[in-house]
C-alpha cells in the first residue's frame, strides 16, 4: 500500500500537468481531474472520509483520470493508486 499512498500524495499537489490529455470537447469537472480524486482517496485512507456511497461514486469517476493517465510527466497510474486504496477500505 504504501506506493499507492505516496502516488496519492504527490499527485493531490498536483496542479493537474497531464490535463491537456483530456479533450476540449470532454465535460471538465474539477472533482475528476487526477489530483482531485487522488487528494479523496487519500482522505478515505487515513480515515478523514467516511467510505460511502458518495465517495464509492466520486472514486469511481475515473474517466478522466485514465485519460490522463499517459500524460503523467511523472508516470504515476493514479486511476490503479485510487482502485488500490479503494479496495483495500471495501476489504474491511
Ligand atoms: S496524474 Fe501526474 S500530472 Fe496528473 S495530476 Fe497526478 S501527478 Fe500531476
């Protein structure tokens, strides 16, 4: 887990770099972008966030992060880091 975590970290920082991956034409919705979904599930893993079914719905969001994706200077697959951090709270 703890790569995951430090993916997260870095990314919810992150002034959204791979953006323009995302097509102008695509709905920009900033609780999509890759930074933000990575900022609530970092939230959901150190507990500040309960694990409903908001935040299931907001963490599932991740077209936009998997467009971005390969636009990530610093190559961080922020989609898997969120399923990782996902999971492992839906496991218990
Ligand atoms: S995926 Fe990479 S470029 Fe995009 S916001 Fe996260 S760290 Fe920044």
């Amino acid at each position: 887990m703890a790569e995951p975590i430090a993916a997260l970290r870095f990314c919810a920082w992150c002034p959204n770099l791979c953006r323009s991956a995302w097509p102008e034409s695509g709905a920009q919705r900033e609780a999509a972008t890759p930074s933000a979904l990575s900022a609530l599930a970092l939230m959901l893993a150190e507990k500040r966030v309960r694990p409903d079914a908001s935040v299931s719905a907001a963490l599932g969001d991740t077209a936009m992060a998997e467009a971005c994706r390969p636009a990530c200077p610093y190559g961080y697959d922020i989609p898997a880091a969120v399923a990782a951090v996902a999971g492992a709270d839906h496991a218990g």
